[in-house]
C-alpha cells in the first residue's frame, strides 16, 4: 500500500502552533520575571523600613549589624558599595567602614617592621579596639573583614589568607601563591616551620621549600633562626605573641604613617 506522505498544510500548522507554544512560554517567562522584580522590589523596601527602625540598633551591635548584612546579601543590596546615597546616609556605614578602613592601615602600618606585613586577624582585632578607646562603637572581627575587603578594592596590596581556623591579614603588595598560603598553614600551631617539616608533612622536594622560605625571608614576613637545634628554623612573627608584648597607641600608628 502506498504511503502518503505529510502534505504542505500540515507542516503549516504544525509550524504554528510551535510558534504559539514559543509565544506562550515568552509571555509566561515574561510575567514571571515581572512577579520576581515586584517581589524584589518589596523586599527592598521592607529593608529599607527595617533599616530605618532598626538604625541604632545596626550601628552599636556588631552582631546585628552581621545579621543585617546578610539579609542584604540575600536579595543583592550591599549598604557598603556606595559612600553616598539612602544606606550611607540613612546607616552611616559607609563612613563607619571608610574609618575603620583608616584604623586597620594604621595598626598594620605601625606593626610592620615587627611582622613584616601579616597579622592574625585577632591581633588586629585587638590593636584596633586598643586605638578606638572604650567609648567608641563596638567593632567585630566581621566588621574587619568587611572594611578590609573594601581596602582590597582599591589594590592596597590587603589580602585575607585562611590559615586554620582563623585569619592572616596581609598588609604588603608581596606576590604570595598557594605555596606560600599552605606554609603559613602548617608553621599556624608552632609559630615557625623548617624545611625538614615542609618535605616530610607536605612531600615537597627541598628547593621548592627552600624557594617559598626564602620568600618570606626577602619579604620580611619571617625570621631566621640559624641556632636553633636540629636545623634552621623560619619564625612567622604573625603567628607567635611574644613580640606584642608592647602595647601600639594611637600615637605610636599615627607616627608611622608616612
């Protein structure tokens, strides 16, 4: 028997009715995408609302002031990427991060020819609190974060390196890779590392750990121990307190500023 094949009209109206199945779901995406930025919209100004009832409260309590950046973050707004405006003005964040911003330079500044330019987040905690004077607004280590994500913007040479279960702040335009991140690890619990730990803990060949060490050597980011027993040991003076003995002042920051 003989097979007909599909005429003319119907490839026509199968072609349109793929058309209106097209149009359709445009129209649908269309009207979905409007609910999204209505909704959005509402969440914007339920913040803003919230922001502005909430305002002391966002300024004084570093834990809430967490909390409200992360309600933020949730719907794209961030009260820090501008200095002016409703969040600048309506907040004051952005100069409360633009100052903040100010301190950390200073404290790192004035502790460099002792660290070479890193410091746990901790010590920076407490150098910039020491600066700040008990009667000025409480600040977190989130908040030095933030600040100091805002500093690397501006290619300050400011880096945040993860080093167990804290923070390395780097306050030098010194090239540090991966190699050097996972050094700084491994010397975290001791305060120094040798090369012997380095190939044993990390299977490294001796001249990459030689390379990475000398490094921070030239950088000024660590110190060498030659008497030690054994062999050489390289100190990492971010990651040991003896050398904070000595309490910075605001005076002292100041001063180091060039």
């Amino acid at each position: 028997m003989h097979r007909r094949g599909v005429g003319a009209g119907a490839i026509a109206k199968k072609k349109l009715a793929e058309a209106k199945y097209k149009e359709r779901g445009t129209v649908l995406a269309e009207d979905q995408l409007a609910q999204m930025s209505k909704q959005l919209d509402m969440f914007k100004t339920n913040l803003e609302e919230f922001a502005s009832k909430h305002k002391q409260e966002i300024r004084k309590n570093p834990e809430f002031r967490v909390q409200f950046q992360d309600m933020c973050a949730t719907i794209g707004v961030d009260p820090l990427a501008s200095g002016k405006g409703f969040w600048s003005e309506m907040l004051g964040v952005g100069d409360f991060y633009y100052e903040l911003g100010v301190q950390i330079i200073e404290v790192c500044l004035a502790l460099k020819h002792r660290n070479g330019g890193l410091i746990t987040l901790e010590e920076l905690h407490q150098q910039v609190l020491k600066g700040r004077g008990k009667f000025a607004q409480e600040v977190s280590q989130d908040d030095l974060l933030r600040a100091i994500k805002k500093l690397k913007v501006l290619g300050s040479g400011f880096g945040i390196i993860p080093v167990g279960g804290t923070y390395l702040i780097q306050s030098v335009p010194a090239e540090l890779n991966m190699d050097h991140t996972v050094v700084l690890q491994l010397a975290e619990k001791k305060g120094y590392v040798t090369v012997g730990e380095i190939k044993s803990s990390l299977k490294w060949e001796v001249e990459r750990a030689k390379q990475i060490l000398e490094h921070l050597l030239k950088e000024g980011m660590a110190w060498l121990d030659t008497q030690a027993e054994g062999e050489p040991q390289y100190w990492l003076p971010a990651l040991f307190t003896e050398l904070y003995s000595q309490e910075i002042t605001p005076e002292e920051a100041k001063e180091a500023i060039p």
